[in-house]
C-alpha cells in the first residue's frame, strides 16, 4: 500500500529574479509568500485589497488594478 502520491516536476523555460515586479494575490497563503519573497529582497506587492478568497473577488481586484481605479471619492467626477 502507497501513502505518498509521485509528483513529476516540470522545468520551466522563465524564472523570477529579483528585477522582477511581483504582484501576489490571495488567500493568507498567498500574504505568507508575499513576506518571504520581501524578505529576500524581492519587489513585491502582496494584497493590497487585503487576503481574498475567491475567483470573483481577485478578478475584481486586478480589473481595478488594471483600470487604474481611484478609491479616493474627492478625485471622481
């Protein structure tokens, strides 16, 4: 009897250095990565809309990002 699953690792072709800009979305999971990769002196922004749990909510999250949505009521017209 197996009480181990086999994982096969693939290589991938792009890696992250430390030039890169990092934008880690998600669950405390995700906030704990955040740290560790700031710690080790990486350029990351990590939740800025605060740990979230689901598709929709990410999707919304990068929508803003991407859109450049201001939260700052005084600066709509």
């Amino acid at each position: 009897m197996k009480f181990s699953t086999p994982v096969t690792f693939f290589s991938v072709q792009q890696s992250i250095s430390h030039d890169a800009k990092l934008l880690i979305l998600g669950s405390c999971f995700a906030e704990n990565m955040g740290e560790k990769l700031s710690s080790n002196k990486f350029n990351t922004v990590a939740n800025p809309f605060g740990i979230i749990y689901n598709p929709i909510s990410i999707a919304n999250s990068l929508t803003h990002i991407l859109n450049e949505y201001d939260f700052n009521p005084s600066c709509r017209s």
